[in-house]
C-alpha cells in the first residue's frame, strides 16, 4: 500500500523522464500489476501533451529592449524615497500564508488545540454552582424523574429514525432503474448507507432486545457493502445486493419492527399521561 | 552561473555594491517573470510584481541568512507579492460592474482567436480555478519546470506535499481542460 502510494507521487516524475533508473524499474514493474496507477499515467501524459503544446514562455513575449531595461527600472525605483509602505494587509498575509495557506492540515491541528485549551481553561475556572431552590423541591418532589427515565424515549426515537432511513434507501435500491449502458450511479446512496452505518454502531453499545440486534447486525452487513461499493457500478453488483436484502427478507422485518417500536411509543406515551 | 558565483554577489550586495546587485537580477528576472506572470496573468501586472519583489529582496537582503539558496529566496518573495496581487485583483472585481463594450470586444476577440491561443486561455483559466497550494505547485513544478526540491524550498512545505499537490492539480486540470474542450466543442 506504502509503495503504491509512493509510486504514484512518482508518476509524474517518470512521465517526464526525470526519475533515475532503480526508481525507473519500481515504477515499470509497478505499472505492469496496477489498472490504477496505468490509468493515472496515462492522465498525467494527456496533461503534460495539452500543456505542452500550448507553452509559452512569458517573459520571451517582452523583447529584448524591455529586458535591458528592466533592471534599470528596479534602479529608480530603489532611488525613489522609501515612501510607499507596504500594506498593512499584504505583511499580515505574507506573515501568515505558509501557514494558513500552504500549511492548512497544521493550521487545523493548531486551532483545534487551541480550541480545547480554551475549552478546558473554561472549565478548570468555572466553579459548580448549586442547583437553585426550585430544582432541588422538584427533585424531592418527583423522584421518578431523573434522566435515567428519560433515555428510553430518546431511543425509542432515534431507533425510529434509524429504520425508517434505512427502509428508504432499501426501498430506493429495489426500485432502481439501471441506465442504458447498464451503470448505475451509487453517490447517494453511498453517502446514506455511511450515516446509517455511524448509527448501526452506536446501536450495538445500547441495550437492545435480541430481535433488534440481529436485525441492525444484517442490516449493518449490507450498509457496509453499500458504502465501499463503487460510485458508478453496474447492473451484477445491483443485482447483488438485492439478493441479500431479499434473502434476509429485510424489508419485511424493518417494517415490523417499525411498527413494534411505534407500539411501544404510543403505549409510553399513554402511561405517561 | 556556478553557485559559488551567486554566493560571492549575494555577499557584495549584502556589503551595498549596485552592480553585484543588478548582476542578480539579470540573473533571475526572466524567471522570476515567468513565475509572476503564471499568477497573476498579465504582463502589466507581472512586471510591477517582480520590480517589487526585487525592490523587497535589496531592502532585506541583510537579513538573508543563506540558508536557502538565492533563487529559492527570491521566488518566494515574487509567490507573495504575485498571490497578494491576485487577490487584490479578485478583490476590486467583485466590486466592479463589467464594462459591456469591453466585454463584447473580448467575446468578438475570441471568437476570432486561433486554436492555439484558445488551448493556451484554457490552460491559464484551468490553473486560475485550482486552490492556491495547487496552483502555486503547478505554475513552479510543471510551467516554470523547477525541481520539486526547490518548490519544497520556495513554499516552505515537504517534498511530499508538493508531490501530492502537484498530482492532484494535474488531475484536477485534467478534468477542468476536458470539460472546457466539451463546451468547445
């Protein structure tokens, strides 16, 4: 992986024939077992041609006057008086454009400390305040409710959301009309099935009756098929996937336990009241 | 001119000698230009660009360790000064209301442009929409034609990053180039 990568930072290099010969080899050898890399040659080349043909070297379209000139204009210009400072704006940005600009990956990593220095600094200081009065005869006034209570219905909630995400993307994949060329483009999908999957995660770690589990467990399983499949795939892998979710029987078994889940909602709601 | 050569004007200019000083920007000005002009787009602007730097590098030229070499110096200091312009330039557009005669001139203009001229306002606009890392990686490494050690150099980043810049700009070119030459066509 290492080397492939390596490699193929060294694709322009050796597509403009400045790689020495041990390099030479690796990448040779490399190109003869990577589609991708080949590919990716084959790009650069086709860039380096266009730009090649149309190059033109800027300072050869001034002639040779201007040249001879030229550093006769920097002469005047240093004899001027050192009077046009320079923008306040443009040392600011001097200042900070390696980092900001060129450096945008250390930029982030150094906001983010800096973020949570803050952020800890705020909560080292801040000193625990004590509930106010009300609070308090509330909470010897109704025991029952504590968060604990509450989590249940937060759930309930997000479980809902949870199998009604996914039975419409089921429900997109079974329905989906393939293009003439047979390819069928997954983007959305792709980005959907990858939320559900965060989700599917975070469901594992909470307690679940055993029918849910198995069920977010198959459901992950194609989620994560769904997500690592290719953007623009064709009609077999389609047909695939619809295999599993109908071998599965998913959709019948999201639509229960749909329903399950609003059941229990409502009768909640009920003895709530 | 051997390294050696460049060492000893560095040194004269530093001591104040005019003459080592102008033997430097004899030595660099062409490509300084080319690397102006691969930024900002236009020869007006890309003169002004290198006069200035030029003006910035005798004016600190005391503080120039050495370090680095001269050119990697100096290109640095033209990438500033060229992508301050730029931004200047985008800047007082965005303000600006478009001229309609100017702008149907430059519409007859191209129209009447040979193929080659059109290749070459494709090429320049394709480099114009890349992010600034890309851009500046592309115009050095791949217009300009420096080594990637010395873009590493002038853009204070590793050789890696230019690497990795430089392939994904060319692809993005690539594509940008593709899509005009549809529209083209």
């Amino acid at each position: 992986m290492m080397e492939h990568r390596k490699i193929r930072l060294s694709l322009y290099d050796y597509a403009r024939g400045e790689v020495d010969e041990t390099m030479r080899g690796l990448v040779s050898l490399h190109l003869a077992e990577c589609d991708r890399c080949r590919g990716e040659l084959e790009e650069l080349q086709s860039v380096i041609a266009i730009t090649g043909r149309a190059r033109r070297s800027p300072s050869g379209e001034r002639g040779e006057e201007f040249w001879r000139e030229f550093p006769f204009a920097i002469e005047e210009k240093l004899a001027q008086p050192q009077s046009a400072k320079r923008n306040l704006a443009d040392m600011f940005r001097d200042f900070m454009r390696p980092l900001f600009v060129y450096r945008r990956r250390s930029a982030g990593f150094l906001a983010a400390g800096l973020a949570l220095g803050v952020i800890a600094g705020i909560m080292l200081t801040q000193k625990p305040d004590s509930p106010p009065l009300q609070e308090v005869a509330q909470n010897v006034a109704r025991p029952e409710a504590t968060p604990a209570s509450t989590a249940p219905v937060l759930e309930v909630d997000r479980m809902q959301r949870y199998f009604r995400k996914s039975r419409m993307l089921l429900v997109g994949i079974e329905n989906m009309k393939t293009a003439a060329d047979g390819q069928v483009d997954f983007a959305v999908e792709r980005h959907a099935s990858r939320e559900l999957l965060q989700e599917a995660r975070y469901f594992k770690y909470q307690p679940l009756d055993s029918r849910s589990a198995k069920l977010i467990g198959d459901l992950e399983k194609i989620l994560i098929e769904l997500a690592t499949i290719k953007e623009e795939t064709g009609l077999p892998n389609v047909e695939i996937l619809r295999g599993g979710i109908q071998q599965e029987n998913l959709l019948f078994k999201i639509r229960m336990a749909e329903a399950i889940y609003d059941t229990s909602k409502f009768m909640k709601s009920n003895y709530n009241y | 001119m051997p390294a050696v050569d460049e060492r000893n004007l560095v040194l004269l200019a530093k001591e104040g000698d005019r003459a080592a000083f102008r033997s430097l920007v004899e030595l660099h000005m062409r490509k300084a230009y080319d690397i102006a002009f691969g930024v900002v787009n236009n020869h007006a602007d890309a003169e002004d660009v290198v006069q200035e730097s030029f003006v910035r590098v005798y004016r600190a030229i005391g503080s120039f360790r050495g370090d680095s070499q001269f050119g990697t110096w100096l290109y640095r200091i033209v990438m500033n000064v060229a992508l301050n312009r730029a931004s200047a330039v985008r800047s007082r557009a965005r303000f600006e209301v478009p001229n309609v005669h100017e702008s149907v001139l430059h519409q007859t203009q191209a129209r009447t442009m040979p193929v080659e001229d059109d290749l070459q306002y494709h090429i320049e606009r394709a480099v114009h929409e890349l992010p600034t890392l890309q851009r500046a990686v592309v115009i050095l490494r791949h217009i300009n034609g420096l080594s990637t050690k010395q873009v590493s150099g002038i853009l204070k980043c590793s050789e890696g990053t230019v690497k990795t810049h430089l392939h994904r700009g060319l692809k993005k070119m690539k594509m940008l180039l593709s899509y005009l030459e549809e529209n083209r066509s």
